[in-house]
C-alpha cells in the first residue's frame, strides 16, 4: 500500500499517518517485521522496477526500505477475540479473511469495524466478501473495478 501511495499520490507520505497490520499468526508478523523477503516472495506480484526502488539486496534476500516499514506497526490479533487498543481508523483492508468465519462472528467483527471506522472511513474486503446480509449499517460504493463499503449516512 505504500508503495502505491509514493508512486500515484507522493505528497500524501508528508501526512501524518501509519498502517496498523494485524494477524493471528505470530510467524508471518515476525517476517513482517523484520521486512525481509526471498527472490520466490518478491516474484509474486511486485513489479521489478518497484523492487529496486523499494529494497535493499542483502544476500540472497531483500529488504525493504526504513522509510517505508517504520510507518507499519505490526500487531498480533485474533479477529474473533477481543480488539483492544485499535485506534480509531480510516481505511481498514480486510481482504479475503472474513471467508474464515461463521456469521455469528462475520457480524461481531463487522460491528467492531463500524465502531472504529472514523466518518468518511471505508472498509475494503476481498472479491468473494461482502457486508450484505450481515451488517446493513454499510454501504457498497463500486469504485472503477472494485468496491468499498461505508457507513451509510
Ligand atoms: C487468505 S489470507 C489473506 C491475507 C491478506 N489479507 C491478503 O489478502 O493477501 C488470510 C489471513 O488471515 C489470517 N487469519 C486467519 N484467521 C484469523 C483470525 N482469527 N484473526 C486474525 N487473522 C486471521 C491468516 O493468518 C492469513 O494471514
């Protein structure tokens, strides 16, 4: 994500802002946090010239740039579970992670996105996720390909 925000809106890196990443899983936050990949990981998906621009080659791995991994704060979270300590948010990107759930907990993890979604916020889940039917609270906005959600007025 910021990448995609130096390369198309540059000036926003000047705002004052961090990403809060959060996963249940104690070993994927710990590579996370260190920002440090293999050529395999760094194939998939992220074009070469984004690479060069955004890491550094340290032996067989690459590392990613200071500048970008401090702005992530990586915490171990269990969605199902209790949320203390989120601060209130402007975006949160929960894609293809609901899928994991039954409804009873879709809505209680829904419900706790509302309730730290600052005005104006939007919520971006994967292709096959939707909020209809478990918390109409939201509103679906199609944006060119895809679509957000936001609290309804
Ligand atoms: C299919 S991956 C999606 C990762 C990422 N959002 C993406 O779109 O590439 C699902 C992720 O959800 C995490 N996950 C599964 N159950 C979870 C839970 N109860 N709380 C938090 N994260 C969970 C897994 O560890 C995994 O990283």
């Amino acid at each position: 994500m910021l990448m995609l925000i130096q390369e198309h809106f540059p000036d926003l890196l000047n705002w004052n802002f961090k990403f809060v990443a959060t996963d249940i899983c104690s070993e994927s936050l710990a590579q996370a946090r260190l920002g440090r990949f293999n050529q395999l990981e760094v194939n998939r998906g992220l074009p070469a010239a984004m690479l060069v621009k955004n890491f550094t080659r340290q032996g067989e791995s690459w590392e990613i740039r200071e500048s970008l991994r401090k702005r992530v704060e990586f915490r171990e979270l269990n969605l199902a579970k209790d949320w203390a300590g989120l601060p209130p948010l402007d975006l949160v990107f929960l894609r293809n992670v609901l899928i994991y759930f039954n409804v009873e907990t879709k809505k209680e993890i829904l419900g706790k996105i509302r309730r730290l979604l600052r005005p104006g916020g939007y919520l971006l889940l994967g292709g096959a996720e939707t909020t209809f039917n478990l918390d109409d609270a939201f509103e679906r906005v199609p944006i060119e390909r895809t679509s957000f959600y936001r609290l309804k007025a």
